[in-house]
C-alpha cells in the first residue's frame, strides 16, 4: 500500500500505476465531466460506476467509487463526518486495508484500487474506489429472476465459512452484499469488517444476520426464491468446509 499526502489528508492506493491520483478521482463531476459514469447502484446512498479508460487506465476494468455515509442514529447528528482518531481507524483506510489482504490471499472479494480521507478540524470524510465484479448480480436480484441450485446455496455456505475459518467478520453480512457471477461467489461492502480470533459466538451472529436477511428480502418481494429449504442447504455447505 502506497500512501499520497494531500492538502486535506491523504490517498491510499496500490498500483504504480495511480501515482498521479487526486482527490477529484473520488468525486461524481470528475468522471460525469470525463463521460466516464456507466451507471449506479442505489441503496440508502447513491454508489457510482466509473470507466478509468478515459485516464489510459485499466483498459478492462471498470470501478466502483463510494462515498462513506453514517447510519443509524448518528446520522442524524453527521451526515458523513466521522472522528479522527487515527488513520489507520479510519473506515476508507481500514476497508481497503483489509481488502487488500483479502485479495492477496485469494479470497472472494473485490479489488481494492485506492481510498482517501479528507480532514476538517477533528473529522474527517472517506471515500474508497474499488474494482467492479464483471457480470455480477447481487443474490437479491438474482432470486428475484430465478431459484438457484442446492449445490450453489451449498457453495455459498462453503464461501462463507472459508472467511470465517480465517477469522473475517463482516459486520453487515446481507443478501445484497453477495455478489453471483459465472456460479461465483463475491462477499462486498466490508466497511467495518475486521480480522478477529475465530469464534462460534460472533460467526454464528453473522449467520443469524443473513438469515434474516433474506426472510427481509423475501417479505417485501414474496416471489424472491429462497425458502428454509435453501437455507439449510447453505448450512450444510458450511457445515462440511
């Protein structure tokens, strides 16, 4: 991980490469002004698709450019200004941090391209740029379209399991953060995640949190495909890994 002080705080990132990024890298109008937008994703917040092609970068890649908000009760206090209390602790830094970890141990997850902080007093705001999954669905909109096979939800299980045994928390395990492309795969969104000892207590926590994730899902879209049937077909591939 290479490091770039700014005038408002610093960029990470870990290509040669991207030695010439700016802050404006992590902004919409940079990329609406370059044409370079392809689309977005909305949730709470708006997530943007970008194409670094106008930059002669990453000819057959495209990105995924994220702005950190609050959730919760504090938004109502901080849209999206966090505490300063070390760079290491701040969430760009450690979700690409342990991204980058991630990838280079061949786990399931994106590849982390660059993050930044930008400070004002004691707080400070946070972006990350990340490698876009091609031809990828989250497993909402995939089961929306179509029920999936006993021996995928049975890869899944084992995808999951496989982070756990390393001792990956992820803190918001849902159904749209589960990406599926070409029968893989992909865990996202790993803002708060972390490294921890391997335990039953928490790794069961993450569990309970997805299953209630698709119940979620599945209440407000009744022709989702996910039935107790398929969960534990999930558990089973857990249970064997």
């Amino acid at each position: 991980m290479q490091i770039k002080p700014t005038d408002a705080g610093c960029i990470v990132f870990n290509q040669p490469s991207l030695k010439a990024i700016t802050p404006d890298w992590f902004t919409f109008d940079y990329w609406q002004e370059l044409g370079a937008i392809t689309g977005s994703s909305t949730g709470r917040y708006t997530t943007w698709f970008v194409n670094p092609h106008p930059l002669s970068l990453a000819p057959e890649d495209e990105w995924v450019l994220r702005h950190y908000y609050r959730g919760g009760m504090m938004e109502k206090f901080s849209r999206d200004a966090y505490l300063y209390t070390g760079l290491k602790r701040c969430r760009a830094i450690a979700e690409f941090t342990l991204l980058e970890q991630l990838f280079e141990e061949g786990f399931a997850v994106p590849e982390p391209v660059a993050a930044q902080i930008q400070r004002s007093g004691p707080y400070y705001r946070g972006d990350i740029i990340i490698k876009r999954i091609p031809d990828a669905r989250d497993l909402v909109a995939r089961l929306k379209r179509s029920p999936m096979s006993a021996e995928l939800w049975q890869a899944l299980g084992a995808c999951i399991a496989k982070f756990h045994h390393r001792g990956v928390y992820h803190a918001d395990l849902n159904a749209k953060n589960i990406l599926l492309a070409d029968d893989s795969f992909t865990l996202i969104d790993f803002d708060r995640g972390a490294l921890k000892k391997p335990d039953s207590k928490w790794q069961q926590a993450n569990l309970d949190r997805l299953l209630r994730s698709f119940n979620k899902e599945k209440g407000k879209a009744p022709e989702l495909h996910f039935t107790q049937e398929n969960w534990q077909q999930l558990l089973a591939g857990y249970a064997q890994t």
